[in-house]
C-alpha cells in the first residue's frame, strides 16, 4: 500500500528532481555542443590544409590550361581569361559548400534541446498525475 504523501514532500521531490535533471541536460548539452565544435574544427583544419596542399598544383594545372588553349590558337589573354573564370566559378561553388558546412545552426546542441522538451513534458504528466493522486487521497 502506498504511503500518501502530503503536499510539501511531492513538490520538495519534484524539485530536486528537476533539479537533477536540469544539471544531466546541462551536462550534455555541453558534451554536444564540444562534439559539434570539434567536428567543425577538424573539417575548417582539413580544408586549410587542403587548400595549402591544391594551391601548387591548381596554379601548374592552369598555367597548362591556358598553354593548352594558346596552343590551340587561342590568344593568350582569352584562355588566361577562360582558364581564370572558371577556376574562379568552382571555387566559389566550393567555398559555398564549404561555409554551409560551417553554420553555426549545425553547432546547437538539437538533441540535447529535443531531450529537454521531452522531459519538460514527462515531467508536467508526472506533477499532473501526483496532483491527481492528492486530490483522490483527499
């Protein structure tokens, strides 16, 4: 049989269990968040050192395009032109990708959030429940 429990002593529980509660979700929150910071740290590392490591060769490869073209009859300014161009599209394309990947939108700790929602939720059943189980004692 259960022991009915006055007033005082559920909201004094209920406190110090969200209290706990709030102090977990704190701490994984902020394990999430270091996770995502580490990730975005590690992909913004790769990229320099790619980009240090293609400079060279992206340099030889155009200078090779534009004598290619030149070869071809091409005067030397336009293949500059066309070889620069579009060297210059791609990489924007590649650095759109590259920010994207970077958003600060993809450092918020969503599970953590979504986590918190949920026992927001079990919690406010479990106070209306010790609320109903009161009343009926009553």
């Amino acid at each position: 049989m259960a022991t009915a429990r006055s007033i005082p002593e559920i909201f004094t529980d209920l406190l110090r269990q969200f209290t706990a509660l709030m102090r977990t979700e704190a701490r994984l929150a902020r394990a999430e968040v270091s996770e995502n910071l580490s990730a975005a740290a590690v992909g913004l590392g790769l990229v320099v050192i790619g980009a240090v490591l293609l400079i060279p060769g992206l340099v030889v490869l155009l200078e090779a395009a534009v004598a290619a073209l030149q070869k071809y009859g091409l005067e030397s300014y336009w293949a500059a032109l066309a070889v620069g161009g579009g060297a210059l599209l791609i990489g924007f394309i590649l650095m759109a990708l590259g920010m994207r990947r970077l958003s600060v939108r993809r450092l918020v700790p969503s599970r953590t959030l979504e986590q918190i929602q949920q026992d927001a939720n079990v919690a406010r059943e479990q106070a209306r429940s010790d609320h109903d189980q009161v009343q009926r004692a009553a």
